[in-house]
C-alpha cells in the first residue's frame, strides 16, 4: 500500500482576459471547479497508474468536502484515513490570464489534521509500502509521519512543496526529495548541484521538459523528458511523484523509476487540468516503448 499524507483541496479557476487592477472588476471568461491539492492529485495520478493507494487528510463538514471524497473514492483511493472537520475544506483560488497564473491556497481543513491525527494513523504508516508527503499540511504531522515511517523502515518520498515549509530536519530521517529546480534552490541555495551529491539517490530535482536528475553515488544521472507539444503543465509534478511512489513501490531501480515517471508526466502536459490529465499505466507504458 502507498500512503499519501497530505493535502486535499478544491481549486476554483477562474480565467480572464488581464489581471484585474487593484479595486478594480473586471468580466471573466471561464470557471471551474475541480479537485486539487497536491496530496489529493499524487494519490489519484498514483491510484491511475495502478499502485494501491490510502489517503490520509482533512476534508471539511461543506459540500466541498463531500465531492472531494467522493471524488478520490472514485478514482479508486482509500478514503478512511481522510477525516472530516467542522468548518471549510482547503481551497485554491486559481487566477488565469496573460499566460500567467495567481494562485491563493486557503488551507481550510488540511490545517486540522494534527500530530495526533497522525499518531491514530500509526499503524497505517507502519504497515505501508512507501510514504508519500508534501508541505501543504502543518510541518509538526509532516514530521511526525517521517518519524513513525523511518522507526518502522518504511520508505518516504517527500516533495519539499511549497518549499518554504521546508526544514533541515527532515533530512536526518533520510526521505527521497523530489524539488523542482527553484524549490532546490530554495532549499539548498544556488549550489543544490552539489547538494544533489551529498544525498545519493535521495535527492531527485525535476527539469520540466528536461525531465530529471540526482546523483547516483558514482556519477551524474540526467533522465531526458519526453518531448511533447505541452498544453498544461498543472499537475506535472504530482503526476511525476505518483508515478514515481508507484515505480518504488514495485521496486524498479532508480533510473527506470525516473524514466516511467517522466513519461507518465509527460503525458499528463498533453493535456487541461491536474487530476483530468494523468495518465492510466497501458499508455505510460506505450509511451516508454
Ligand atoms: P513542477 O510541475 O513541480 O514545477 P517540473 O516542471 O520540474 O515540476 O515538472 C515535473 C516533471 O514533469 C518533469 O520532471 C517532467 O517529467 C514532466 N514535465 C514537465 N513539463 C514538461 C514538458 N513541457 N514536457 C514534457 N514533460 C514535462
């Protein structure tokens, strides 16, 4: 089983033809409401690729609330590690325009799930195949989880977004990062390339369309993106994490985990929307061929 801890939010889009100045209105040319949140998108782009997934999260007591469940039951992930809260689920507030977008995350109900929350999961964590988190919950049940799972051997990808809840203690328990190339300079400063050899195999830094790159303990490793005509890029990410807990789970070495995440990313681009865009595992596969 792969365990998501992490969050679960509804994105509210909204498209217009140029940024409303401040105080001012302006007409919009598109809305939509679709489930979202990095946990959420990693365990459905995990669940599609055919790896057995569990989720643990907030969800608030608002309609909202119900549809993202819903939502995540329908895509074929486990559901009783989700818990529900009074008050608003996590939203974002996702602006586009001008090729550009502005995005505001209200957190709503990931920010009740606790270290407590987390401690009545230890069994699950400790039972599981592979972790895997972001930083969209509080960082004290990040850590709490990274700690259960390093107690009991259970592997832990950690994709260190949004970077700046980031702390160097996590490092000592070892989890496989998986940065974009800003959020590794956030972290480990201009010189990440050199960070990348003081964490072999456990620092994996994605390059977009250039795909991905860590050090091997020997030597250099870059895994080439596929190259395709990408029409949104929301979500690249968390396909690539998904895909790669899947490509863990089933113990694929390294460098042919990257290639399969790669791919499976590469085609969720091709694309709208996060979740809407990720790919099953036959045409992964093909894709690899
Ligand atoms: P994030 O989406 O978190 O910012 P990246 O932009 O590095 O992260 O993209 C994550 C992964 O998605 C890359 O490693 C690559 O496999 C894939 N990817 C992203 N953009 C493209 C693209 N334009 N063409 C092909 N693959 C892409």
């Amino acid at each position: 089983m792969i365990t998501v801890v992490g969050s679960i939010n509804m994105d509210l889009v909204v498209g217009t033809e140029r940024f409303p100045k401040q105080g001012e209105t302006v007409l919009g040319n598109l809305h939509a409401t679709v489930p979202g949140g990095k946990g959420a998108n990693q365990a459905v782009a995990a669940a599609r690729l055919g790896g057995q997934v569990g989720m643990i999260g907030a969800v608030g007591t608002d309609p909202f609330g119900d549809e993202l469940t819903a939502n995540l039951k329908n895509k074929g992930v486990d559901v009783s590690g989700v818990k529900r809260v009074e008050g608003p689920s996590g939203i974002a507030n996702i602006l586009l325009s001008e090729g550009d977008n502005r995005i505001i995350v209200v957190p709503g109900a990931n920010h009740e799930l606790t270290h407590e929350d987390i401690d009545n999961c230890e069994q699950a964590i400790a039972s599981s195949d592979l972790i895997v988190m972001q930083l969209e919950i509080p960082i004290p049940s990040v850590l709490r989880t990274i700690e259960i799972a390093h107690k009991n051997h259970v592997p832990v990808i950690l994709n260190p977004a949004p970077s700046d809840g980031f702390s160097e203690e996590f490092l000592k328990y070892e989890p496989i990062l998986t940065p974009n190339e800003s959020e590794a300079a956030m972290m480990f400063g201009d010189k990440w390339e050199q960070a990348l050899e003081a964490h072999p195999n456990r620092l994996i830094v994605t390059l977009g369309r250039d795909g991905a790159r860590y050090y091997d303990g020997e030597r250099h490793v870059r895994v080439p993106g596929i190259r395709v005509n990408a029409v949104d890029t929301t979500g690249a990410g968390d396909t690539f994490n998904g895909a790669l807990a899947v490509a863990m789970a089933e113990k694929m070495p390294m460098a042919d985990a990257i290639r399969f995440a790669n791919a499976a990313a590469s085609l969720s681009v091709e694309k709208f929307g996060a979740q809407g865009g990720m790919p099953g595992r036959e045409e992964t596969m093909r894709r690899l061929q």
